[in-house]
C-alpha cells in the first residue's frame, strides 16, 4: 500500500499565479486539481470569457464567474464526436452488467473523514491500517469490523457497526456507488473506497445482481455514458496542451489523470 505524499511548503504555481497559502500543505490529488482548475480559468481569461480582474482563489474556490466562463470555454474548444450505433452496441456487450435494473448490495463501511486542516497523509495511515486489520481477522466470535466502526468511523452509522442497508445505484455519492455496482465482490473491498465524503472501509454483505437489460431499452443511458467518455479524454488532452504551454512550478502533471474528470 503506498501512502499519499504531501508537497512541502514552497508555493505552487501556475503561470506565477499562487495555488495556496504561503505554508498551507495539500495533498498531490487536490494541488493537481487546483493546478487543472487554473489553467482552465487562465485559459478562459485569455480567450475573452472572463475579466482580467478576476481574482485567482489561493483557497481552491473559484468565482461564479470563473466558473461559468470555464464552462463556455469548455463547450468551445471541446469537439465531441457523436458515438456511433456500433460503438454503443459494442460498450453495452463490454459493460452489461452497468445496465442491470434492480441491482443491490447490502453494505457496511467506516468513514475516514476529510476535514479542513486535517492531514491527509495521517489520515490515509489510519484508514489503511484500519483494511489491513479488518482483512486480516479471523472470523472468530468477535465482530471486528463492527468494533473498529464503532470506534473509528465518522460516521453516524458507526454506531451500528457501520450497517448502510440495502443501497441501489441512487442511493448513494456516485463515486461510492461506482466501487459498489456492476461488480462481483462479497466481502471486504482490498481498497479504499474514495468519496467526496472521505476514505471508505467497505464490506460487501450481500448482492442482488438484478435484471439484464437489452440495449433497446438502455441506449440512451449507454450513449451517454461514451459522450461522458469521450469528454473525460478530450478534457484529458486538452489540460495536457495547456500544461505544456504554461509555467507550471511545484506540482507534477506529468502523467495524472485529472481530479476535475474522476
């Protein structure tokens, strides 16, 4: 298990512009994010769609209209293909069981919560050595994943020994639900399940793997999910170009994907 470094306190930038707080440490993920989300507001600035007085957010939270010019910006210079009826038929035949109605699982998690100032690095310690110890149990008398919710989790449902209930696809953050459905695990996931929420234990109880579904009545659900693809790549590549054109100090993005298409 590799543990999540943290960039030291040297300042950040982009094209001279500041990502954080003189001291402020981030993890890589959310500096990489904030580096991806200013190249984006440069980019847009550049092109006419936001004022020049427009204030970089050294706290990561941009402006409404930052925001919405990065939108128009994006809409702009991202071309997007129209998937073809082939390629749909062919994402559907791959990725049959995303499309299965009905599915459920009966889960249970403890929560290792982000919070602001919190650090990152101790905090991704903990919930990792909190999976080594729950995979790692017995099986005996003693419930050890209840106990450890009960005296780690941040969640209410710690008290219950991280009980979740039944959950379909709706149910829950669409990055938790991601890890939940379409797959075959019982047990407890060999990961950490990331959320916006925080860092996620997660056992599998039970499954109900639902109704398959023919393509006639989910193609508008798969089409959608190429468009989404194809917009997750072009994104991709276009922060690469940007990147490659602009000053970027103390943040590697060479090679990452970026958080803002996760």
């Amino acid at each position: 298990m590799t543990a999540m470094t943290t960039i030291t306190t040297a300042i950040a930038r982009v094209n001279g512009v500041p990502l954080h707080a003189d001291g402020e440490q981030l993890d890589d993920t959310l500096l990489r994010q904030r580096a991806c989300s200013e190249l984006l507001r440069q980019a847009a600035m550049q092109a006419g769609l936001l004022a020049a007085t427009d204030v970089a957010p050294i706290d990561g939270v941009m402006s409404e209209a930052a925001s919405q010019a990065i939108d128009d910006w994006l809409e702009r210079e991202l071309q997007l293909p129209e998937p073809t009826d082939d390629a749909c038929r062919r994402h559907h035949a791959a990725h049959a069981a995303r499309y299965r109605t009905a599915e459920r699982v009966r889960v249970r998690h403890i929560l290792f919560a982000v919070t602001p100032g919190m650090d990152v690095v101790a905090l991704r310690n903990r919930a990792e050595a909190c999976l080594l110890d729950v995979r790692c149990h017995d099986g005996g008398p003693s419930d050890g994943f209840a106990e450890s919710a009960r005296t780690l989790s941040n969640c209410p449902s710690g008290e219950h020994g991280g009980e979740l209930g039944w959950l379909g696809g709706t149910d829950c953050a669409s990055e938790f639900a991601r890890e939940l459905f379409g797959h075959v695990e019982v047990g407890v996931l060999p990961r950490l399940v990331h959320s916006r929420f925080g860092l996620h234990v997660v056992e599998v109880l039970e499954r109900e793997s639902g109704i398959a579904q023919p393509f006639e009545a989910v193609h508008g659900a798969v089409r959608m999910a190429l468009r989404q693809q194809a917009w997750v790549t072009a994104l991709r590549q276009c922060l690469q170009v940007l990147a490659g054109q602009a000053n970027v100090e103390g943040v590697d993005l060479e090679g990452a994907q970026s958080p803002l298409v996760q």
